[in-house]
C-alpha cells in the first residue's frame, strides 16, 4: 500500500501535523510514501523573497528511505484560476505521471492536506483505493481576496469529492463535518519519541530567573502586544522566542525578550524543557479560532506550565483549569504531569482502515 501525500507544508520545515502521520502511517501497514510539497495558494509578496533569502525554517527530522518527495515547479498564479491550469500544465502532467508510475499495479490512498487545484488534478486523473481530505486549517483565512475565493472554491470541490475526511479541531468539524459523505475528529498529539525524550531529561532548576518560552512559527498570528506586556510585567525574568520569523516587521521589543532562530525536531525536548513556562501567544481570529496547536501537547510532554490567549481549542483548556490565561498566571496552579495523547493513538486506528480499503 502507497500513501500519495499532498502536504500544506514542506519535508524541511518544522514538523507538524503531516510529518506525524507520514511517521505514523510507515508503522502502521503502508510500505511507502509519496510526499508531494505544496504549492502556493495566494499570489506573491514582496515578503516572501525576504523569507527566502533568510531561510527562516529549520529541519523536522530525517527523512525515511521509503518516502519519495516530488518537488515541482509552479508558477504561483493559482488565484487565476485556469489561467495557471494553462501555465502549469506540462508541471501538474509531470507531478500526474510520477505519481502513476509509482503507483502502478499497486494499492494506494491519496490524503489532500491543502486545497489546490493540483489536488483536483490527481482526483481528476488517477484511481486511488481511497481518497482523504485531511483538514488541519481553516485555510480560506490565510489569504484575503480572490487568492481567498480560490481556495474556498477549491477546498469546496475536493471535500465533496473525497470518500473520507479528518478535521483537527471541533470548530472545523461543526463547520465543514457536513459537506462530506465521513467525517472524523482527529485532535493533534505528541510525538511518542518525543516525550520519551521529555522524561529523560533533568530541568535545570538552579537559577534565578524564571523562562518564559515560545517554540513554533512567528506569522501573522503572532500576538506581539501580549508578549511584550509579559515582558514588561516581569524584567527580572527571560522570554524566549524560537522559531522561523515570517514577521516583515517587529516591534520594539523589551531586553528580557529574545529571538532565537528554528532549531531542528531532535533538539526541542532539551530546549522546552529549560522553559518554566510554555506559551502560546496568538491573536483571537476566524484563523485561530479552528486551531488546535501541536505546541500545547510538546509542552505537556516537557511538564510546563502552560499559559495561553483564548482561541480554538485552547478556550475550553483555560476555562477547565487545565491551561492559564494571560491574565491570571501569576496564582494559576498547573495539573500533575500526565502523559499527552500521542500521534500513534490518534492515527493509528483510521490507518489501519485505509490499509484495508
């Protein structure tokens, strides 16, 4: 069996939510992997040469023999809708004839994790065992005019087309559950090598100063202003931020702030695990409001303190006691050290249905 995977997100950036069930699918009955990179949904910015040329990502982990990746070539035009099928055409074939002859004589399952108009392109074109949507973002909301109308058009076409689809939170589910012929409410996890790693290590306790600390992407969903106020609110004590800036601009930051840039998968537990606290600063947006970050549950798995803006899934956390709020950290006391749901467990039993299709 063959998992022909069409990521929202890179191999070579923070792992996420993809790379886990790539992860967890190779344990679980697939033999092999096609991972396809995404493509762009939105027109260019001006700001996107300036994330390339500092080359803000970091590496999530090393890539399994068994997993192909294709990375094509498109011109990013995707708004325009047939115009870009036209241009693109000799590249979407090229992605279409890897992916057959690969495939060929085999078994296999499609899981779209970004709407696109190549993802239509391969329902169009290719018989696949199964077909699955895995819905992870509230994606419209990344972009803002037509690049936002396109990928409601697109993400519209594919989850009434699909036979399966996944949503990674609540608020997702209730959205879009009904456009589609199965739904499933798959949360995110921790990585169980991940929190093995957690447990091993010894926190350095012997200092006197506390550590405020970020791990994970810096966009536009980033809430400075509660940052800063935390900084402010606290300057005998640190915070640190690390992670890939997509920021064109920062603020004036506090001394007690640092930025430190991505670091790789292997070396987070040792990093979260110097924090006393782990945050989880952003804004309360249509865009938030469906996500449920993998950060919360890494920081589980580290034993920390966890203090958080009220959005998506992390609203019901802070009001059952289970995470501070910004507001009230100061007197907020953490639960007992559990181990978090983990990716196997959320992934393993689905997967086990699509190797069986």
């Amino acid at each position: 069996m063959i998992l022909v995977y069409l990521s929202p997100v890179r191999w070579d950036s923070i792992a996420q939510r993809p790379h886990f069930f790539v992860k967890t699918a190779l344990n679980s009955g697939f033999k092999s992997v096609i991972w396809i990179e995404p493509t762009a949904s939105r027109l260019p910015k001006l700001a996107d040469l300036n994330t390339k040329v500092r080359s803000v990502e970091a590496k999530s982990f090393e890539k399994p023999d068994n997993v192909h990746i294709i990375n094509s070539h498109f011109l990013p035009i995707e708004p325009l809708g047939k115009i870009y099928d036209i241009v693109n055409c000799k590249a979407i074939e090229s992605v279409s004839d890897s992916v057959k002859k690969i495939i060929s004589g085999k078994r296999s399952v499609l899981v779209i994790g970004k709407p696109s108009r190549l993802a239509i392109s391969l329902l169009d074109n290719i018989s696949f065992d199964d077909t699955v949507f895995d819905v992870m973002d509230d994606y419209s909301h990344f972009s803002k005019g037509i690049s936002s109308k396109n990928i409601s058009r697109n993400f519209n076409s594919i989850i009434s087309r699909v036979n399966r689809s996944f949503f990674s939170s609540n608020n997702l589910m209730n959205k879009y559950g009904g456009l589609c012929d199965s739904s499933h409410l798959i949360l995110n996890a921790c990585d169980q090598e991940f929190y093995q790693r957690c447990l091993m290590i010894k926190k350095d306790n012997d200092r006197d100063h506390r550590v405020f600390g970020y791990v994970g992407s810096i966009a536009q969903w980033f809430d400075w202003d509660v940052i800063i106020k935390l900084a402010l609110d606290n300057p005998q004590d640190k915070v640190v931020l690390i992670g890939p800036n997509y920021e064109v601009s920062i603020p004036n930051l506090p001394a007690n702030i640092e930025l430190k840039k991505a670091v790789s998968h292997d070396k987070i537990p040792e990093i979260m695990s110097s924090f006393d606290y782990g945050l989880i600063p952003f804004k309360i947006n249509e865009l938030t409001q469906s996500v449920d970050p993998v950060k919360y549950y890494e920081y589980l798995a580290c034993g920390l303190t966890i203090i958080s803006t009220r959005f998506g899934e992390m609203t019901s956390r802070i009001e059952k006691g289970e995470v501070s709020d910004f507001d009230n950290y100061v007197n907020f006391k953490s639960p007992l050290r559990s181990s978090p749901p983990q990716w196997h467990e959320r992934f393993s039993s689905i997967i086990e249905e699509l190797t069986h299709v």
